[in-house]
C-alpha cells in the first residue's frame, strides 16, 4: 500500500481500532514503506502481537520448555550429502528432482520422532516444512513439487503434527524463504513481476501451514536470500501468521525481530529482556550426512543444555534422520543419554530463570527464584591431585567464589544428602561433599539462598586482602 492511498486520520482510526478489534481486517503499511514515503512523525500504535504484554503471553510455555528438538528432513535426506548438497555440488535441477521420485519415508518415522524427543525430556519440535531445496512436505495447492503428489503419495506435515501431539509436544514448522528450486526463486531480485509471483506464492505457502494443521507454536523462519525484509512484505507475512494464528510465536529471519534470536551452533545469550534459541546440531550437519560421525557426547549436550538455561535461552538440538526417516543411532543415543539425565535433574532447567551467575572451572550454574543449582562436571572429590596436596585443599571441597547472596541451605540434588557449608565474605565452600560423582554426567548441588542468588565474578580479585609488597609471609 502507497502513502497516497492511506491518509493520516485513517492510518490513526485504524491504528486506535486494533486494540478493540483484534487484528481481523486491519492493514498496515509494511514499517519500510512508511519510512521511505515520508509517513507523518506519530508513533505508530504495534500490532498487538508486537506488545510486551502479548509476547510475554504467547512466550510463556516455551521459556518453560527450555529444549526442544529441531528435524531436518527432506531429498537431501536421501542423499545423505548434507542438506546443501544441491547448491555445493552443483547438482542441475532435473537430475535433482530425481530425489522425490524414491523419497518415500516409512509412515511410523515422525511417530518416532516425537518418542524420541519426549524420552530426551525435549518439550517442542520444529521441523522442516520446506528447505532451501523448494521441497514442500505438505498438501499444498501451489506446486506439484511436494511429497504428496510425488512418490511418497502423503501428508508427511501432517504425519509430523499428529506424532508431536501425541507425545504432548509443542508444533514448530521451519519454513526457508530462499528456495533454489523455484523459477522465480532468483530472479525475483531483479524482476518485479517475478518477485511479485514469488511473493504471493511465498504468503500462499505459510497461509497453507497456518490454517491446514490446527494450532502450530512456532515459525521457524529461515535464510531470507536473495530479497531484504520490505522486498518480502515481511511485516505483512508476520501479520497474517498472526491473524491466523494468535498465539503462535515467530523468529528472527524473515528479516524482522519477531520474538526470539537465534544463535545457530554457538551458545550466546542474547541481552536481558530479548528472548534467544540456540540451534545445534550433534554432529556438524543439519541434514543427514552420512560421512560425518562427529558426534557431540552426552555429556557435552547435557553441559550445553544448562548453559542455555542459565543464560535464559532455549537449545533447540537437531536430527538429520536417513531419507527413509528414520534417526541416525548415534543420535537417538545421544538423545536419550541427555534424557535420562533429564528425567532426574530436569527440574533445573525447566522453568529455570535467567542466572547471573557465570560458570567456573568446574561447574556452571542455573536458578530457579533463590535456588542456585550448582551443575557439577568436574567433581572435585578425591582426585590423585587432591590426594597429594591434602593440606592445601581438602578433598571434596568445592567453592563458589564472589558469591554475594548469604546461602541458607545446600542439598545433592539426586540423593537429598544434606551439604555441610561455611560462607564467608569471599566464597561458599561447601564441605563434606561425597567422594565420588553422585550423578553423570553433571551432579547438581541445589544451593537456597536468602534472595536471588548473585555472583561478582570481580569481587574476589577486587577485595581479597593482600599483603604488603617485601613483607615475608612465612
Ligand atoms: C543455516 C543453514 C540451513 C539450516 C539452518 C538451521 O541457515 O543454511 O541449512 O537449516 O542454518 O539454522
């Protein structure tokens, strides 16, 4: 919509009306637009959908959920060639489509799918719709180029949305905006009456999966290449996901904010008050690739779990199942290794709260109200180390330097054993610890303090007493 079609006083009424009315019917000029015809200098009233109020509603459950599961699948999955083979090997379209004509997944694949999130304590799963490949999963209207009306003759989306909820999972769909298979998929850069086409045909697809599946929880855009967010419409893309779907939540790069961040195969908190995911995989491939056997370990997942919760985030941990659907070995493993672990100490990462807290050599922290869940990977219990230097530090003593907030109470986690403290102006050392590791691969100490537990990590260096300089301390 131009300027001239939209004068102030109805840019106004329309803008006061949302709040009554809901979003039914109401258009806004793309924000890009506004700002490039000049628009009048009032502040626009958000969507409802972009207020705090409303984000903090539709965000709720996910902030609880902590981990979720994300699945690449597609023909690149058959390949076993990593999902960007197409484009990194130069493979031509013709010989590519090939791939949809044997791609035909057994029909219990996301059922175990959704099995294997639930055991790995994994809350949500979000899943590829359509990748850069073009392929489209679902029963669309828009191309023929889609698993139902190829060889594999099903709804593999709906496949997917049925298992989820039958495990009680959230739905996610992941949804790439850049498409190499598409005609228009390029030039539409360059060629306005193809990036119209593209556009429509774009809009159309997510409207297909916001109203053909019922209720979906998050749109998980992707890679907006080649075209920028007001190219896109992308403000009237997220407007119509959420006139279709109020409650759902929506990412970072269609070119807009939208809800969360997402870091993708780092760790990064993103600032307080903004929302963050982490996306990883657990070798070094989304898409199923058959020559990577990098695979992270449990132990490694479980650590990288709770360094998203304490910095507030999310860690959404990938599968690239085999083209016939089903998941790698090494990754269901993975997957249930971190889920038996999960299955004890889940309540330090559920519902956890961002902790200010930064990890120490051998452990990292999260924090549900004033408790502080001391999340140990190095057990500092009888180690050869230890052993010969019994004098200089106790066996089984671990301290949490600068810790500001006065500890009321510490307990093991898994066994409810009673943790033996002294507190001081510089540390907590918490004595009397049992010898050996009472969990793997993480042991928590849940630590109660007085109020919201808080580390200075300057404070140690800044107020230890020191000695003079030249003055012997023998
Ligand atoms: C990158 C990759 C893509 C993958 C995505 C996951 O954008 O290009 O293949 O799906 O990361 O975050």
């Amino acid at each position: 919509m131009t300027r001239d079609a939209f004068d102030r006083r109805t840019w106004l009424r329309r803008a006061a009306g949302l709040a009554g009315a809901g979003l039914a019917g109401w258009s806004q000029p793309a924000r890009g637009e506004w700002a490039e015809a000049g628009a009048p200098r009032i502040a626009a009233a958000p969507p409802v959908w972009d207020t705090a109020a409303d984000r903090e509603r539709r965000m709720r459950w996910w902030h609880a959920a902590r981990f979720g599961m994300f699945i690449h699948f597609g023909l690149y999955s058959l390949l076993g060639e990593h999902e960007w083979a197409m484009d990194r090997e130069g493979i031509p379209i013709p010989q590519y489509e090939r791939l949809a004509q044997h791609f035909n997944p057994h029909p219990h694949a996301a059922r175990a799918w959704a099995r294997l999130a639930r055991e790995a304590g994994q809350k949500y799963m979000v899943m590829t719709t359509k990748h850069h490949e073009g392929f489209c999963l679902w029963d669309t209207k828009l191309t023929n180029y889609c698993a139902p009306r190829q060889a594999c003759g099903r709804d593999l989306v709906r496949e997917y949305v049925d298992a989820a909820r039958a495990e009680g999972l959230r739905v996610g769909f992941y949804y790439s905006l850049m498409d190499w298979h598409h005609p228009d998929g390029y030039r539409c850069k360059s060629d306005p009456a193809a990036r119209r086409r593209f556009v429509e045909y774009t809009h159309g697809l997510i409207r297909e999966l916001m109203t053909q599946y019922g209720k979906i929880d998050v749109l998980w855009y992707d890679v907006h290449w080649p075209l920028n967010a007001r190219e896109w419409e992308s403000e009237k893309m997220n407007q119509m996901v959420f006139s279709l779907q109020p409650d759902i939540i929506v990412n970072n790069r269609n070119g807009l904010a939208g809800d969360f961040s997402t870091p993708e195969q780092h760790i990064q908190a993103a600032q307080s008050g903004r929302a963050w995911e982490t996306c990883m995989t657990i070798n070094d491939s989304w898409g199923y690739q058959r020559a990577d056997r990098d695979f992270k370990t449990p132990a490694t997942l479980v650590r990288n779990l709770i360094t998203c919760a304490g910095g507030g985030g999310n860690y959404l941990l990938n599968i690239g199942p085999r083209g016939d659907g089903s998941a790698p070995e090494p990754e269901a493993q993975a997957l249930r290794a971190v889920g038996r672990w999960m299955a004890r100490n889940g309540e330090t990462i559920y519902g956890s709260d961002r902790c200010n807290c930064k990890s120490t050599p051998f452990a990292s922290f999260t924090r549900k109200g004033n408790t502080l869940y001391v999340q140990v990977h190095s057990w500092p219990g009888r180690t050869p180390g230890s052993r010969w230097m019994p004098f200089f530090r106790p066996p089984a003593v671990a301290a949490i330097g600068g810790l500001r907030t006065k500890a009321l109470s510490a307990r093991v986690l898994k066994t409810g054993q009673k943790v033996a403290f002294r507190q001081d102006d510089l540390s907590v050392q918490l004595t009397g610890l049992p010898a050996h590791a009472p969990d793997a691969p993480v042991s928590v100490i849940a630590v109660e303090c007085a109020g919201e537990p808080r580390i200075d990590p300057l404070y140690v260096r800044e107020h230890r007493q020191r000695y003079k300089v030249g003055v012997s301390w023998s």
